[in-house]
C-alpha cells in the first residue's frame, strides 16, 4: 500500500504547517503529495530533521526491495511487487532466467551452455531469453574460478551470479566482475569476511537452509550497509518452494517484515539433478513468487515451456494480448493464396497461424482490430462486424494481393455471410471451420475446388 500524502505530512517541519515555499511547492502539502507519488526527492526540504527524515524513508520504501542484476539491456530488475495474487492486480517483474556452469565443467559443457545463453524466443512480439549465469565454484581455486568468470564475462552480457563457499575465490570473482553488477552469493559461515569488501551498492544474496536462517542473514547484512539483498531459504522441495515463497511474500506484504521485504532466488538445480523435475520446479517457481530461478541446464523444448511460462504468468491479466492489426503472409503466400480473416487476439492469432503453417499452403491471414477480444466476444460487442471487416479488406488493398475474390470467415461467425457479402460486392464470402484445428483439411478442400474449377 503506498504511503499516504496526510501521513506524509505529518512528519514535515511543524507537523506540515510551515508551508515556506522553498521546495518549490505551494503548501507542505502539495510536497507531501508529491513525495507520495515519488515525484520530488525528500532532499528538496531542507528543514527536515534527520529523524523524520529516516521515518519518511522507511514509510516510503517499497515492502519488497527493488534489486538490480547486471547491466545495460540484459539487467534483471525484481522486487517491488504490491500483491499476493495475479488477479488482484498484476505480478509487474519477471524472473530473472540463470543457467549454472561450474569451473570444473568441461570445456564442451562451458560452450554448450555459453551457446544457451544466446538463445532466444519471439511471443507476443516481445523477445525473450535467459538473463543470468550462475557461476558456481567447485574447485576451491580462486584463479581457476576468476578464469570462469572472466570467460564468461568475454562470451556474454548475461548477468552473474557468483557461488563460492570460499570467501577468497568470492571476493577475486566480484573484484574482477564488479563493473557487470554481479549478485554476490553469500552465507552465514563467509558472509563477515565478504560483506566488508563490497561495495554497499553491491547485490548479495543471503543464502541459508530456512526461512529463519535467511532472515537472520539479511537482518545482519543490512546492518552491515548493504540493501541490494535477495534470498535464499534454500528450498529443496515443490512443497519447501510454495510453502516459503508464501511465507516470504507475505511476511513482506501483509506484516512489512523488514528481513524478508527482498527478492527471492530458487535453485531448481539445488533441488532436483532430474531435467523433468528441474523444469517442473522452475515453471513452479516462476508462478509463486521466485525472483530469480536457477537451471542445471535446459533442452531447446523445456526452454520453451519456461520462457512462455514466464510470460504467460507476467503478462498483466487486465490487458488482452493482441498481435498488431495487419495481413501475414504464410507459406511464401503469392496471388493464389487464401484469404483468412479474424481477430487480433494473441490466442486466437496464433492456433490459426500455427495451423495455417502446418497446411503448407500460401495464405494471406487478416487479422483485425478488435482491441484483443476473440471472434465471439468481438462480434457480441460489435467490433468483429460486416462494417468492420470489410472496412480493413479495404484498406490493406486485399484486391491487390490476389487473383481471386474469396475470404474466409471464421465458423463461429458463419451469419455474418451474407451481410458481408452486400459490403464487399464481388467478393464470394465462405465460412471456415469453427475450431484452428480443421484449418489445413478445409484449406486442402478449398485448393482442391479452385484447381478443378480453373
Ligand atoms: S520546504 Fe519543507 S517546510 Fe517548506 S514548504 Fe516545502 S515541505 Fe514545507
């Protein structure tokens, strides 16, 4: 819940009466308005004593701290999320994707998971891919390790993650890394000889078996300055992952406990050597709260399944997912091909895509604007109407691309035929099947009408 521009003011000079002008604002008021909002610094009021001061910033800090990992385009940015469930609002920060490697993997085993790190997948026309590379040191050899490190930073802008039980091998890797803004790993038995020789910018995650421990670890790392803290509760099961994700997300949320008011991390690799399993966990995580979620490895498919799933859980459930308004061409579609048309609902756009590439057969698909709504749902309102569709056939000179005048209505909206057919004069309207899944047969059927015809 933010915080209160009334509650602001109360903590201003004179309880938010003095109203000097010198922010630049009318009133104490409109400063403490302002500030709620996070549209001015509390620098700005100079006559704030330092013990308002602090209350301010602690009233003003979000329950779950904001932590950056990495640099530039591929920053993992988590934290600050203001609900428990997706349907009260939205989830807003993705996790942050890692593969681990160590440096007692093979040269072929560094590659192949270098060469993963490259990977990519287009969905909903945004581009996704893993974020981070764990780096986990199994050897105890500080220069060994740092030789990872700095392979790793030559072959790829993913972030870092650095593992060592070894405070020396920690503390070579963040020295030579540091400018990538890695997320220093740390634990109860190193943490006081690491703490001390980061930067207090520095992202550490406090790993520990429990919820406990991991509370106790922060608490005495924010004591030490640090505040880019994430957590580890070092969940070795499904039910340890729900059970603590809940209680961390909760306990930030609902009580503002301070220890827990952090990001987490999963290691599903931790958790699981079997590839199925590791998956299973991570999608898992990905619905419950993990900020970060950690991978032995993954294969082409089961990056699919956590990339979209992913998605899928962070696309905000109050906005439909459209596609852009537009004609697609599918398999080299020339001027025989068949004209489709339907919505631009993500959904619907991409089982009627999909089934259109497995036709093998040219096609022009129309997919019009409907503000996300599926074929029913945007006849019932109005906006998947004859008006509507001919308007855009119209305007995407659909004439133009092809030698003849048929286009395909979707099956669900079969009444629409012959009202279409009085706005577009000359055009023959059929009807498609109802369900994406008849697309390639009644394709091959209509192909084999206009051959016997011609
Ligand atoms: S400078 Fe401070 S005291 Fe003066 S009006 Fe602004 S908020 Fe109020």
């Amino acid at each position: 819940m933010p915080a209160k521009a009334s509650d602001i003011q109360k903590l201003l000079p004179e309880s938010g009466k003095k109203n000097c002008k010198e922010c630049g604002l009318a009133t104490c008021f409109a400063f403490a308005m302002k500030v709620a909002n996070a549209g001015i610094s509390l620098e700005k009021c100079t006559y704030l004593s330092a013990e308002s001061k602090a209350q301010l910033e602690d009233m003003l800090r979000p329950p779950i701290s904001l932590v950056t990992i990495g640099q530039g385009a591929r920053a993992v940015v988590i934290g600050d999320e203001e609900v428990m469930f997706r349907h009260q609002k939205t989830f807003l920060r993705p996790p942050g994707l890692a593969l681990q490697m160590a440096d007692t993997d093979s040269e072929e085993a560094v590659a192949a998971k270098l060469a993963k790190l490259a990977w990519q997948m287009e969905r909903l026309e945004k581009v996704s891919r893993f974020d981070l590379v764990a780096l986990k040191c199994s050897s105890g050899d500080s220069k060994r390790y740092a030789a990872l490190v700095q392979r790793v930073m030559a072959e790829t802008d993913a972030g870092l993650i650095l593992l060592a039980d070894n405070a020396d091998c920690l503390l070579l890797a963040y020295e030579a890394s540091k400018a990538r803004n890695p997320l220093v790993c740390v634990t109860a038995d190193n943490y006081l000889q690491v703490a001390s020789r980061l930067d207090k910018s520095a992202a550490v995650c406090a790993r520990a078996a429990g919820l406990e421990a991991a509370a106790d670890l922060a608490g005495k790392l924010l004591e030490l300055g640090l505040e880019n803290l994430v957590l580890d509760p070092g969940s070795a099961s499904l039910a340890d992952l729900v059970r603590d994700q809940t209680m961390i997300r909760r306990a930030a949320l609902q009580h503002k406990f301070r220890p827990l008011g952090f990001p987490t991390i999963f290691f599903a690799a931790a958790a699981a050597s079997d590839p199925d399993r590791q998956l299973l966990l991570a999608v898992a995580g990905i619905a419950k709260y993990a900020g970060i979620i950690v991978l032995d490895d993954v294969s082409p498919e089961a990056f699919q399944v956590l990339l979209m799933a992913r998605q899928d859980i962070y696309t905000d459930p109050r906005v439909a997912p459209t596609v852009e308004s537009k004609v697609y061409s599918f398999n080299e579609a020339d001027q025989s091909a068949a004209v489709l048309v339907t919505t631009n609902f993500a959904l619907t756009y991409y089982a009627v895509a999909g089934e259109t590439e497995n036709s093998k057969l040219p096609v022009y698909l129309l997919c019009q604007d409907t503000g996300g709504l599926c074929v029913l749902a945007a006849w019932s309102t109005g906006k998947f109407v004859p008006e509507t569709i001919a308007e855009m056939v119209k305007k995407q000179a659909v004439a133009d691309k092809v030698t003849h005048k048929q286009l395909v209505l979707p099956g669900y909206v079969a009444r629409l035929k012959g009202e279409l057919e009085d706005e577009l004069p000359g055009w023959e309207i059929l009807v498609g099947p109802r369900e994406a899944a008849d697309l390639p047969k009644f394709l091959q059927e209509l192909k084999k009408r206009r051959d016997s015809a011609a």
